[in-house]
C-alpha cells in the first residue's frame, strides 16, 4: 500500500500472528504512529523448518488466510490516516524474522504482543519474545494481551523508576494519553529503607513529567511501602492502561526475574505495556548473548 513518505518521520514495526493479538497491538501502534508521524509496518513470519528450502516454504505454507490478516489490519490502520505497508518475511524462526525485519525496514521501536503466561525454566516472557527483546536493535513495546483495553481510554498509569526505560514508558504513554483526551498520574513507590530523599524522589517525579507535554490532566503520587510491586499492581486497578519501563539494565537478566516490572506485568489488573529503551551493545558482547 503505498503512502506519501514527505511527513513520515520513522517507522513502527508490528509483527502480526493472528486476529487476536493483531487487534491488541494496533490500538497501541496507532496511537503512538499517530502522535509521532510514524509509519506502521506490519510483517507477517513465515517459520519454514531446515527440512524446506525456503522457497519451498512459501510454495507449501503460506495460507490464504496469512494475507487476509496482513490486508485486514492494513486497511484498519489506513483507516485511521497512517501510512501503512504489509510484508511476509521467510525465515528459519519467528525470533529471527523479527530481528531481520528490524534491520531492513530501518525500524525505530516494535510492538510485540504477550500472553502474559507464567515463566518457565530460563524463559522470561516467552522464547520469542525473549531473543527478540535481546536482539532487536530498537526500543520495543510488549503489550499483555490477555486483558483488553477499554474502548475508551481514560486513565492511564506510569509507575517511575528513573531511567532510560522510565523516560521510553514515559513517551508512549504520552501519545496515548495525547490520542484519546485521557489523564496520565505518575506513581513512584520508594522503599522506606531506600537512602534517596524525598527532595530526589520528588525530582524523579519532576523529570518525567516534561513527557507530558499537550496531554490534559498529569498527576504525580510520591508513596513508600516496602513492597513496590504489590503496591503498583494495586494502583491499576483503578486506571485503564499501565505503561512502566522495565527492570534497570533490561527485562531479561537472569538475576532481574521476578523483579517488579515482570511482577506488574503478570498482575496488572487492566491494560499494560512494558517498555524498554535500546541499549546498543558492542557486538562482540552479542554474540555471547544465548
């Protein structure tokens, strides 16, 4: 589907699976490509086992069904006035058709949908999900899907932590607020044993409301409870989409599982978004990545 490129100012990737987690995802992906002038690019994986070439692959697997998703969802972003373009990607493994897709199409963040499922053995997330967190080289978004989001978004929550992944959630709940007239409240829960003072606690809260710029009504919540997880899991409740970044140094250390940002995720009552901000590493390093 061709779009005027002269007022595209960068690209969100969507990668589609099915009906389910399309519909989820794109209500996320138009609000932000709306907000920021993106594009959307949808792309379609298609897995083809090591026993098929992968033209083969294409021959023998792709459904009439696989290109109906693509053009359905394309046309329901086009309906909303974004650019849109539609792509099936051939690859040996979903994780790595994401990952290309990123390099190619010259992607600025990614859309990733998440059942929200318990963790297993060395798996965060999911096994997709968790090598396209390590490997994409852009800020990616991963929406729980198992709770859907209101028709009309009202409220919408930003737990603060501080940081890169912080000042990420912090900008994409801006556009969603922006794109549906809601109001954002910024929750910090500190612990009372923390040595931070309520002056730098303040400041935290300061910094990250400079995101909201245009949005209505930006409320900022300064709490201490000695559990932090618990205590923002409560709040969303009461809002209709959570946006938090993740875990300082990235969702997927081992030593971070079951920290608060994959806690909230799991227990959120409603809608929630996780962000996490690129970090480039030295490729050296990412080879070593499993």
């Amino acid at each position: 589907m061709a779009n005027d490129d002269s007022t595209v100012e960068g690209s969100l990737l969507v990668p589609i699976a099915n009906e389910e987690t399309a519909e989820r995802q794109l209500e996320t992906a138009i609000d932000i490509a709306t907000d920021r002038s993106y594009r959307i690019q949808l792309v379609y994986v298609l897995e083809v086992p090591v026993q098929l070439s992968l033209q083969d692959g294409v021959r023998y697997l792709l459904e009439d069904e696989t290109t109906e998703l693509l053009s359905e969802a394309a046309a329901r972003v086009d309906s909303r006035g974004v650019p849109v373009e539609q792509r099936i990607r051939v690859a040996r493994g979903v994780a790595t058709g994401i990952v290309g897709a990123v390099a190619e199409y010259d992607i600025d963040a990614l859309v990733l949908g998440w059942r929200g499922r318990p963790p297993r053995q060395n798996i965060v997330l999911g096994g997709h999900l968790d090598r396209v967190l390590r490997r994409a080289e852009c800020d990616v978004l991963v929406e729980r899907i198992k709770t859907p989001r209101p028709e009309t978004v009202e409220s919408v929550l930003v737990p603060v932590a501080g940081g890169p992944h912080t000042e990420f959630a912090a900008e994409a709940a801006a556009s969603i607020a922006r794109q549906n007239g809601a109001s954002v409240t910024l929750l910090r829960v500190s612990d009372p044993d923390a040595a931070a003072s309520s002056r730098d606690e303040a400041a935290i809260l300061e910094r990250t409301t400079t995101a909201f710029e245009g949005v209505q009504a930006v409320d900022r919540e300064l709490l201490e409870d000695d559990d932090v997880a618990g205590t923002i899991t409560d709040w969303t409740a009461d809002h209709d989409v959570t946006v938090l970044g993740v875990s300082r140094g990235g969702l997927l250390q081992r030593k971070l599982l079951g920290t608060i940002s994959e806690a909230v995720g799991r227990h959120a009552a409603g809608s929630v978004i996780l962000a996490q901000r690129y970090d480039p590493v030295p490729s050296r390093l990412r080879r070593l990545l499993p």
